[in-house]
C-alpha cells in the first residue's frame, strides 16, 4: 500500500530496531521524507529507506523549521515520516506539530511505538501491575525547567504508593528521593533504573529509594534513563512464599472463556 502525502508521526520503539511496528517500518521504508530525532532514534531503521528518499536530522532544529519542512514536502506531494523515540504519545512533543499544522491544513496520522517504559520493564523481567500488591502505573517527571501542574506533583502522585515510572527525571534523583519520602514511601523501596534499554549500551543498577542519588552519583546516568519504582520492582519478589496470582488463569475464577470448578 503506497503511502499518501501527509505526516506519518512514527513511533520508533525504545532502540532495538526489532521493536518497532511492522506499519511504523513500512512507513518509513517507503517515505518520501524521513525527519528523525538524531539524538535517539536508532538508524538501523534507516537502513532500507526507498532510492531518493530524504533523511534529515531533527535535533538541531527547533519547532518553527520542522513543521516548515514537513509543510513543504507535503504540498510538494511528498509523504513524510516524523520518526520520534519510543511512543510519541508519551513526552514525545507531537502536540505542537500537530496543532501548526493543522493550521496549515495538513493531514496527521500517528502510528504508535514501544515506549521506554515498557521496554525498560522488559529487560529488568518485571510486571508493573502485582496483584495484591499494585494494580496501578503511574507515568510521570519530576518538575525541573518544565514545570508540572501542582496537584501531579510527585510527592501527591506517590501517595498512591503504586508503581511509578520516571520519565526525564535523570538529574533529579535528589528529588525524587525527597518527594517519595515525604509521600511515606521506605527507604527500602526498590528502584530500578535503566539507562537506554534495548540498546548495546543499556545498563541496568538496582538500587533502593533511599540509596537512588548515590547510584547515579557513582554510574555517572545524567540522562535517557527510565527510573520504576515501588515494590513490584523488588527482584526477590518470585522467591517469595507468599506468590501473588491474578485471577486470570486461577481454576476457581469463571469468566467467559472458562467455566470456574472447585479446586478441592
């Protein structure tokens, strides 16, 4: 299926360049245009772009010379592939695109990706959601230069005392430490923090909220890192006695698909 002259906004997955959607791959093999956030966008993905296709690096130009350079392409009859990192749902700074040029009329489609959040519980073999223990994700960033509203400030969103991940939040870890205690988190809590997950360079450090400066202190992470926290992150969790189960595969739950029977 050829593509039509419009903005793609792909989302390109976390880094592996397996882990992104077969139509997001498409997209970008057959597009005209292909404008890419250099700075984390692997360019394996740019391997089997169509001849004449145009690659162009977007991380240094700002907002105005972007839209202006997809406005073009597409008046031009051309089809565009705006490729960000992860999902571009999730601080991927596609609302500003998207509203100039819709003042340009120009057509949108989104195509979603693997966030970081996802691909980062992946390599650590964690599920975010325990039943019993927390059946919530919080996706959130500590306020630094961007402001955050007042009441999504992290200390009133970790009251929840679920499981919270940490987008952009790498050089705050002061913080976050400070705003998860005063929310009555432990000190003990468990923290994982995943620096570029799926890429050859990912690193992984388990740490604790209590301990979580001092690990990036000594790991030197300033940034592209996803910090989860909360204890379904705790690595001895599946050692321990007390199993936590869904109610999904139990054999006394019914539900549409499977009659519940007794277990004795």
């Amino acid at each position: 299926m050829s593509l039509t002259a419009k903005v793609y906004i792909v989302g390109a997955g976390p880094g592996d360049p397996e882990l992104i959607t077969l139509k997001g791959k498409r997209i970008i093999e057959q597009a005209d245009l292909i404008l890419y956030t250099d700075s984390l966008v692997n360019e394996k993905l740019l391997a089997q772009v169509k001849d004449g296709a145009i690659i162009q690096k977007s991380a240094g130009m700002d907002l105005q010379t972007i839209v202006a350079t997809m406005v073009k392409a597409v008046r031009e009859g051309k089809s565009v592939a705006r490729v960000h990192t992860g999902d571009p749902a999730v601080y991927g700074a596609i609302f500003e695109q998207i509203a100039m040029l819709q003042e340009q009329g120009i057509e949108v489609e989104i195509v979603p990706g693997v966030s970081s959040v996802f691909a980062a519980a992946a390599v650590v073999g964690a599920e975010l959601t325990i039943p019993d223990l927390t059946q919530t994700v919080i996706l959130t960033r500590v306020e630094g230069r961007t402001p955050v509203p007042d009441r999504e400030q992290l200390r009133k969103l970790a009251s929840h005392h679920c499981t919270i991940a940490l987008f952009l939040s790498a050089t705050l870890t002061k913080r976050i430490t400070s705003e998860l205690m005063e929310a009555g988190w432990s000190a003990e809590t468990p923290v994982v923090i995943v620096y570029k997950a799926t890429w050859p360079e990912q690193k992984i450090v388990r740490t604790t909220v209590g301990k979580l400066d001092e690990a990036m202190r000594q790991t030197g992470i300033r940034s592209q890192a996803m910090i989860l926290a909360g204890w379904a992150l705790d690595p001895f969790l599946y050692q321990r006695k007390e199993v936590h189960r869904s109610k999904l595969y139990d054999k006394t739950f019914t539900h549409g698909f499977r009659q519940g029977r007794d277990s004795r």
